[in-house]
C-alpha cells in the first residue's frame, strides 16, 4: 500500500467516527432518551470547549516530546474507551463529562492528522499541495459513508452508533502506530508560553477589520452548529405526522442529510472561480446568504410535496460552510504576519470551533425549550424561522461593517 493510499484510510477512518455520530446524537439524546433542548445543547457544545485548548496543547506535546503519530493513535483508543461507555449513560449531566472527555481526545485529532499527513509526504518528497487535497477529501467521503451506514443500520435513535464509532476509533488508533514516524521537532527550541499557545495573534484585534472579521467568524460558526445539532431531530419528528410516517426520508434521515456532506465536496471546487469573480468579502457574504437559505427552506419544507426544499436547504449548505471557512482562512492567510500565520489559523479556528460552537449548541437550546416548545411538540417551522432570521441580520451586518476591498492580484497569489 503506497503512502498516499495509507493516509487515504486515515482519513477516510478519521471522520467515519465523528459521521458515525455528531449529525445523529441530537434525535438520540431528545427523541430516545427525551431529554430537553436546553440539556442537548450544553452536551453538543463539549465539542467547541474542546476545540477552545486541546488542539494547541496537543501541537505542544507532539511538537516537543511524543511522536505525533503515537499521540495521534493514543487520543484515537482512548476516545474508543469512552465511545464504548456512552450508551451506559442515562443521565445528561453525565453525559456531558462523558462526551467532553471524548471531545478533549478527539478535537485534537483533527489538527494532528494534517501534521502527520503533511510529514509523510515531505518524507516521500511529494508536493502537499497537489497531493493532500485528493487524499483530504476521503474524510469527508468517511463521514458520508458512516451517516449511510447507521441510517441503513437504523442506529439513529440507538445507542448502537456509538459503539460503531467506538470500533472504528480502536482500529484507526491501532492503525496510527503503522504509519510513518513524526517526532517532536521543536526539542531544544526555547518558546515563551504566549508564543507556544498561539497567545500572539490575538495581536491581530488591535485591527479593527480583522477583529470584526473574527467577530463574524464566531457569529458564523454558531450557524453551523445549528444544522449540525437539528437536523436530524428535524427529520425524526415528521414520523408524528401520520402522512410522512411512512416516508423513506423520515425512516432514513440521515442519508438526506448526507447531501450536505456531498455538495460541500463540490462547492470546494468553485472556491477559485468565486474568489477571482467576486472577491473574498463577496464570497464570504454569499456563505451568509446561503446560511438563511439553508434555514428558511427547512422552515417551510416537509418529506412529501416539499421534499425538494429540503434537498435544495442540503444542496445549499455546501456553499453555505465552504464559502465562509475556505475564504476566511485565506483571508486571515493574506492579512497576518507571517511570523503568526499559524497562530492566527488556529485563532480563527478557535472563534468558529469554539467559541462560536459553544454559544450556538447552549443558547440555541435555551431558546428552543423556552420559545418553540409545546410539550412533546417542537416547533420547528418557528424555530427554522429564527435561525433564518439571526442569520439574515449577521449577514446584513456583516455587508455594513466589514470593509475588504477586491484585489485580484491578492487572488493570484493565494489561488496558486
């Protein structure tokens, strides 16, 4: 097996886990063990408290002391561990230290497979980047499969998808230690801890545009938490209505929403196009428009005469979160010192990841039990319609405040 094909499994196994669960967990946790909105939410924002430190600490260790494939594949079984022992948890409270200690081990992992990506190939002399685009795109076939596989399966409402994920962990994680060697780089190398935690490029909100740039960045990554935390939940809830109980879109959810995962592989590839055309702030308002599209044809859409907006919402999304994440870590890439690119990287991801995640899993959950709650009824046409709603003002502000003009050359340089 070629290099190039060893890191294909790696990443094709690296988000089967998270497909394996992050888009189902919501109609599990609400619908199977009917626990609130509010109780679902705090539980789906472990992964943005995660993503707040763990991914720097990580760099730390791998930099300095462990090989990142043996910390890599270690993080990977012990998340196996606690994957295993979730369906034992019938408590929510529980379950959010349960799943905040899968998340510190899992988070990491994200940013620790590019590392060890991007290290075999310079070990092989190939170009990363022609080569790791091809492989990258793999995780997120992973992610489709294994949303195909446990809505075939029909684990969606069941505890079982955990211990598929859990499978999957074990055997990347045993895997991880075939891989080619990655050790610390960093041994012997002084840092301050400003300079080692990425502290520096918080430098960069003494510019009021990049400030406000990163203020959008956490409003947007709130909106990605949204589809990712109800989608799903949204689906399950058309088998009340008697006329749709039957339909293969409400007994197999998740493959509908599987579309998202596809489209976002091909709106990668109009990216140059956009940014050439119109010119990062134009592509980053287009992701904002496309984020109330999103939610407003949810609103109104169902799995019988209105199936073609929910399939349209999905279609959407691709350039929803590509538009917005591509662009905005090529913004940050063309506006930062060199000296703190890597930093700002991780800042950015910080606001999207973490802090955005955090705000939109807890409060859209309050808001979902106090405001669009009836009993056992959730309202989700009003509920889309809010979510439509934040996203329509975020995009109009953003469109006021935030001023970036078009350089085409700018575009040449990072688009080659």
């Amino acid at each position: 097996m070629t290099i190039k094909h060893r890191l294909i499994l790696m990443n094709f196994l690296q988000f089967f886990i998270w497909g394996s669960w992050l888009i189902t967990i919501g109609v599990y946790c609400v619908n199977t063990l009917h626990w609130s909105f509010t109780e679902f939410g705090a539980i789906f924002s472990t992964m943005g408290y995660a993503s707040l430190f763990m991914p720097a600490i990580a760099g730390i260790i791998a930099d300095r002391w462990i090989n990142a494939e043996r910390l890599y594949g270690s993080f990977h079984i012990m998340g196996g561990v606690i994957l295993f022992c979730v369906p034992m948890v019938k408590d929510p409270s529980t379950m959010f230290w349960v799943m905040m200690v899968n998340m510190i081990f899992y988070m990491p992992t994200i940013s620790l497979s590019i590392t060890v990506a991007y290290s075999a190939l310079k070990g092989k002399g190939l170009d990363i980047i022609k080569e790791y685009p091809p492989i990258r795109v793999w995780g997120t076939i992973g992610f489709i499969i294994a949303l195909w596989t446990i809505s075939l399966s029909r684990f969606e409402t069941t505890s079982a998808q955990f211990y598929v994920a859990s499978i999957a962990s074990f055997f990347l994680g045993i895997y991880s230690f075939t891989l080619p060697k990655c050790p610390p780089l960093a041994q012997g190398h002084k840092k301050g801890i400003v300079d080692e935690l990425g502290l520096n490029a918080f430098a960069l909100f003494k510019n009021t545009k990049m400030a406000i740039f990163f203020i959008f960045a956490l409003l947007l990554g709130a909106s990605l938490q949204l589809t990712n935390a109800y989608g799903d939940s949204f689906l399950h809830d058309f088998a009340l209505i008697p006329k749709f109980s039957d339909l293969i879109t409400v007994k197999y959810p998740a493959i509908i929403m599987s579309i998202s995962q596809i489209s976002e592989t091909l709106f990668i590839l109009t990216i140059p196009f956009f940014l050439k055309r119109f010119g990062i702030k134009n592509v980053m308002l287009f992701s904002m428009v496309a984020w109330i599209l999103r939610f407003g044809l949810f609103a109104y859409g169902d799995p019988g005469a209105g199936l073609w907006m929910i399939i349209l919402s999905c279609i959407i999304y691709g350039m929803a979160f590509d538009f917005f994440n591509i662009s905005g870590s090529l913004f940050v890439e063309t506006q930062s010192d060199p000296t703190i690119r890597a930093s700002a990287q991780g800042l950015f991801m910080m606001m999207t990841n973490g802090i955005g995640a955090v705000l939109g899993s807890t409060i859209s959950g309050i808001i979902i039990d106090k405001y669009f709650k009836n009993g056992l009824h959730n309202d989700w046409h009003g509920i889309w319609l809010a979510f439509a709603a934040y996203s329509l003002v975020v995009a109009v502000l953003f469109a006021i405040l935030f001023k970036h003009k078009h350089d085409p050359k700018e575009m040449q340089t990072i688009t080659h």
